[in-house]
C-alpha cells in the first residue's frame, strides 16, 4: 500500500489527538480520514473506468468510419 503526504500528516494529527486528548479521538479522527479517502477512491476510480469506456467506444467508432470509407 502506498501512503501519501495527506496519510503522513493525518498520522501525525492522529498523535497530536492521541497526545492531547487520547485515544478515542485519535481512532475516531483516522477512521472518517481513511473513510472519506476509500470514498474519494472509488468516486475516481468509477470516474477513470468512464472515460477508458468512452475512449473504446471512440475508438471503435473512428474504426468503423475508416472502415465503410475505406468500402467507398
């Protein structure tokens, strides 16, 4: 698994809370972070399967053009 710089800093908030406050706002505050980044995720990886599906059909079609140009 590869960590960004955003999982780096939310680990070190995660001990400013741990430090501060204690555990349970630690857990609480790593739990929504990696939450809403499994959400962000998946909202682009949707996104990219998008486009891969737009640029075959583009693909497909430019195909089928040269193709009846190619039969005139």
């Amino acid at each position: 698994m590869k960590f960004s710089v955003f999982d780096y800093i939310a680990g070190c908030a995660s001990t400013f809370f741990t430090l501060q406050y204690g555990l349970l706002p630690s857990a609480i505050f790593l739990t929504v972070y990696f939450v809403l980044k499994f959400v962000v995720n998946l909202r682009l990886s949707k996104r990219e399967r998008v486009e891969q599906l737009a640029e075959g059909m583009a693909k497909r079609q430019r195909e089928r053009h040269a193709h009846k140009s190619d039969g005139n």
